[in-house]
C-alpha cells in the first residue's frame, strides 16, 4: 500500500519491507525471508519498476527476516546494502546477536509459537544469510538515495538497530524497534517486540525510541504488524505505557 507519497508498505508472510520511490528509483528498507524474495520483486513490479532499479537496499538490523533480498539483489543486479556502522558485523556474521535455537525450542509450547516457527522455517529462517558486502552508511545525516531517508540509531533490539525518516513524507520506518503486532501475540498496537526475541533489559529497548520522538512523522511503518497512523510520539508513549 501506498502509505504517503511515493512511501510503499509491503506486509509479507510475517515480516515487512518499505519501498521509497523518486522517480525511475528506488530504495528498498529490509528484504523480508529469503523465501520472500519473489515477494520482494513482486512488490516492485506491482509500483511499475524493476528489480533493478533499486538503489540501495537499507537494513533496520540484520536479523534473518530482514534479510532475504540483499544477497540474490547484490549478485542479481550488484545492488549495494547499507546497516548503521554497529550493525555491519552482525550482517558479515562476525558475530551473531539474534534468538537461538535453543531459546526458540523451550518456547514451542507457547500459543501461537510452534505454527509461526513452522512457517518461519519453510521460509527459509534457518538459511545462511551471511553478507560480506554490507557496508557502513556512507555520510551522515540524510542518504543521497530515493527517498533522502534519514537513519535514526535505535540500537537495542540489536547493537546497531537504526529507523529511517522519511521527513518530505512524515514517515518513519521503525523496524523491530517498534513493533504495532507479530504473528504469536494477540495485541495490536504500537508495542515493543515480544520477549522471545528481545535481547537485554526490556529498560534498555525503550531508551532505544528516545530519538524517534522529536521526529515530525504521523506515519509508522513497523518491521512487524500493520501500519499505524498517529504522531510517533505518541506511539513510543503507548509503549511505554
């Protein structure tokens, strides 16, 4: 769906992706699970461009379900892929800081986890996705990309998770920073990621959306649940409460 000018949000089988338009180009924010890759291309083509028109591809963080296009449109198309500095690591692998197995088998019994997990696994979950090519965001401040987006560090779901404004929209993509549902909870709303995969004190995810407050947008893109429409200030409000 077209959620604001030329800002595109694409809800896949349990993860989401941005498409931002300028004109013939484009930037791709997150590439869902690998097995959301003919997804991905399908969502370009349906706003009349092609793969290979995308600039850039952005990542919020570089967990698995973020992850899916930036390997097959680095080869496909020599598309380059950009994360905040203390994410570049985690997307070379050099270190992984995401739910492991382990956890994720203990919490089976949970409703709602064991058909999720299921999915999640035929989507390609437990799939390398390993990418050397990741480089650090190039300058500072808004990205000379489609979109002009602004990365805003929220590290805290991950060391170098980052949002990205859009300011000629009012949007902001929030990726598992701020989340406004997932597939194992029932709750709708703006909301922090479900405590099976947060990764330290739930304090220290909060402090993490202190930088999107002050950002004038109306418009929530989270990597998971439905859009939300609403100052993000008063989204992180409803978190915290």
């Amino acid at each position: 769906m077209e959620a604001a000018d030329d800002v595109f949000f694409v809800q896949g089988s349990a993860v989401n992706w941005v498409l931002l338009r300028d004109g013939s180009n484009l930037t791709l924010i997150d590439g869902g699970y690998p097995g959301d890759l003919e997804a991905v291309e399908a969502s370009i083509r349906a706003i009349g461009r092609r793969p290979e028109d995308v600039q850039a591809v952005l990542l919020t963080h570089a967990h698995v379900d973020h992850m899916g296009a930036v390997n097959p449109f680095h080869s496909r198309y020599g598309t380059p892929t950009y994360a905040d500095p203390a994410e570049v690591g985690h997307a070379h692998r050099d270190y992984l800081d995401q739910l492991a197995p382990a956890k994720l088998i203990s919490n089976l019994w949970r409703p709602g986890v064991l058909p999720w997990a299921v999915g999640i696994i035929r989507n390609g979950a437990m799939q390398d996705v390993a990418a050397p090519h990741v480089q650090a965001f190039p300058t500072e401040g808004a990205l000379d990309l489609p979109g002009s987006p602004v990365p805003v560090p929220t590290h805290g779901h991950t060391a170098g998770h980052s949002a990205y404004f859009i300011p000629a929209a009012g949007a902001v993509i929030t990726g598992d920073a701020l989340v406004t549902g997932h597939k194992i909870v029932s709750a709708v709303g703006p909301q922090l990621i479900p405590p099976l995969f947060q990764h330290g004190d739930p304090t220290d995810l909060l402090a993490a959306l202190k930088p999107l407050v002050d950002l004038d947008a109306d418009v929530v893109l989270p990597g998971h649940g439905g859009l939300h429409r609403g100052s993000i200030r008063e989204a992180v409000a409803a978190v915290h409460a």
